[in-house]
C-alpha cells in the first residue's frame, strides 16, 4: 500500500517544521525527495530512478511542400473567375498576369478562394501559400468562420504575397498588410506586395537595390506601430520612406476606396 508523508529535508534543513521533503512507502521500499533542493534518497526493493520530464519540441515549420505545390498547380489566372470579380467588387486593381496572386477553383469540400504563393521576402522562395474563400459569384467572401488562411504547418513569418513580380521593383516598392490593401493602394502606386500581417510589416527587411519605400498602413495601433517600425529602419539605412494612413480610424486601404 503506498502511502507519503511530508517532512524535514536534512539537506536543506529549513527546521523541524519544515515540509519539503516528501517520502513515499510502497511494495518497492522507501523514496525520498525534497521538492526545494531536489535531495534524494532510496531505500528500494526495486530500482528506483527519477526521469526528468521530456521536452517535447515543436515541428519547424516547412518551406513550401509536395501538398503546396499540388494546390498550386490547380490555380489559373485570375481573369474571367470569380477571382476577378470579388477584387472588383472591392475596388482593387488587378495585378499583372505573372503575379503571385492566383484563383483556385472550388473542388468540392471547398469553395472558389484567391490563391497566393508566399515567398521569402528577401530570397524569393516559395514558403506557403495564402487563401482567401470566395462566394460562389465572387461578390464577397464565403462568408465562413476563417475566410482567410495560410496553408497549415508552413512558415509565414518573414514572408510576403509579391503581386507584381521582382523584375518590376526597380527603385521603389509599395507594401501593406492585406492582399485587398496592397492592390487598392495601386491604384496610386505600383509595384507593391502584401506582407500578410503587421508583423512582417514592421520586420519588413532592407533590399538591395530598392531606395524608395511606401508603407500603406492599417489605420490601428498594430497597423501604425508596423509602419513606424519598418519607417524608422528603412531611414536609417539611408532610404527614402513614405508612410500613408487612411483618413479614417480603423480602416485599412482598401476600407477606403470602398467607402
């Protein structure tokens, strides 16, 4: 029958009221441990060992995959989808053919969704994949609990959606949150891409060769604090930086061309 009492630890010795030590009589013998300084001792019939707890470590997350690239493969352009249409709807411009935004037919389980390849800001790799879930006609979203996703188990961070392709970025480059932001934020400069989320904005690393910067932030203390963040870096490297923020609070660009 096991059975533990708490008592004194003759290590650590905090006094005969002390009740760090723990020791546990059973079939095995006697285990005594002080949950303060870690003094043990046995007394056993059996051996008796104590196993520090495993750590178990998280999965690194991939760089693109064999299931990326399939989903990728069964994207077309957006012209004449439903793609097309919902960007449309939402007033944004059309990115080039060869953008990294693309238009995923429906397959059954789920519904017509903007496709996007995320890449490596600074390499250009292909890391993820974005999805925006589409009405059937393409006038607004699916309208389901996450409308918005990355491809699970995949990296995002330090990623971007490049909407017009690099040989288009010569010395300056447009940047915003939202895929709808960076394209609404075209209609008044291009090329730009999309980092996904504040977190890439505000980490948004120096490239060579690109001397000007436009940061259309969100119009919230996420969105804002990014802008200033990537701004501050950007001039101090010598670069030029322009941050633009939507007159209403809480809007993002594309709020604004849409209201």
């Amino acid at each position: 029958m096991k059975r533990t009492t708490r008592g004194p630890c003759p290590q650590c010795a905090r006094g005969p009221k002390d009740d760090a030590l723990a020791t546990t009589h059973d079939e095995r013998g006697i285990v005594s441990f002080c949950h303060r300084c870690g003094y043990t001792s046995a007394d056993n019939v059996l051996p008796f060992r104590i196993t520090p707890p495993r750590t178990v470590r998280a999965a690194e997350p991939l760089d693109w995959s064999t299931t990326a690239e399939s989903i990728w493969r069964r994207t077309q352009g957006l012209r004449g989808t439903p793609g097309e249409t919902y960007l449309q709807h939402r007033g944004c411009t059309l990115p080039p053919r060869d953008s990294h935004l693309r238009f995923l037919p429906a397959d059954g389980q789920h519904p017509p969704s903007l496709c996007a390849a995320v890449t490596d800001i600074r390499t250009g790799r292909p890391i993820s994949l974005h999805f925006t879930k589409l009405a059937p006609n393409g006038i607004g979203k699916a309208g389901t609990d996450r409308d918005k996703l990355l491809l699970a188990g995949h990296r995002k961070r330090g990623g971007c959606i490049r909407l017009w392709p690099d040989e288009c970025v010569t010395r300056g480059l447009g940047i915003a949150e939202g895929v709808e932001s960076a394209l609404a934020a075209a209609h008044v400069f291009t090329p730009a891409w999309s980092t996904i989320d504040c977190g890439n904005l505000a980490n948004f690393p120096l490239l060579p060769g690109v001397e000007s910067l436009t940061v259309f932030a969100d119009n919230d203390r996420a969105g804002l604090n990014a802008a200033k963040e990537c701004g501050m870096r950007w001039r101090a490297a010598g670069r030029e930086v322009h941050i633009r923020t939507p007159r209403t609070a809480g809007h993002d660009a594309a709020d604004e061309v849409a209201a």
